[in-house]
C-alpha cells in the first residue's frame, strides 16, 4: 500500500480519505471507539466503492476516541487506527 489514511476535522465532519492508491472498490467496516464509554462508539459499514467516509459530528459526542478502520480492496485487507479529539 502506496500513500495513507487521511484524517481531517471540521466544524460539521470528521473526514476520512483512503490511501490514493486504492484504486479498486473498497469494502469494510469503520469502529469509532470511545475508550471510557463503549455507549458512545460508533459502527458504520463502508460503502462500496468509496474513497472517503465522512461521519457527522452531531452523531457523535466530543472527546477522545479511537477510528478503527478494517477494509477489503482487490483481495487484501487492510487495517488502520488513529486517535482523534473530537472537538
């Protein structure tokens, strides 16, 4: 895997960029982890074929959390985490 998982945060969105190099369809799950309060995690499938994920900030309480990425592209898979503020 050429290039990386880009985090950035708005006003509005956490946004996540997939490595440039995935040209194929990525599949997979994303786990927005809240390490003192398992009530505020977060799920959300990746849709097929995207290139970004943006996740609401009004679905998700501030704080420190945990972004757990596991995806499928061409037949590998792949994983990520980063720690966040939200803010």
């Amino acid at each position: 895997m050429e290039g990386t998982f880009v985090v950035e945060q708005s006003d509005d969105f956490i946004d996540i960029a997939f490595p440039t190099d995935f040209t194929e369809g990525v599949s997979g799950e994303m786990h927005l982890f809240r390490p003192n309060n398992a009530d505020l995690d977060l799920k959300l499938s990746i849709p097929a074929n995207s290139k970004q994920l943006s996740i609401p900030k009004d679905k998700i309480k501030s704080g420190q959390y945990e972004i757990k990425i596991t995806c499928d592209v061409a037949g590998n898979t792949y994983y990520f985490e980063q720690g966040i503020t939200v803010k």
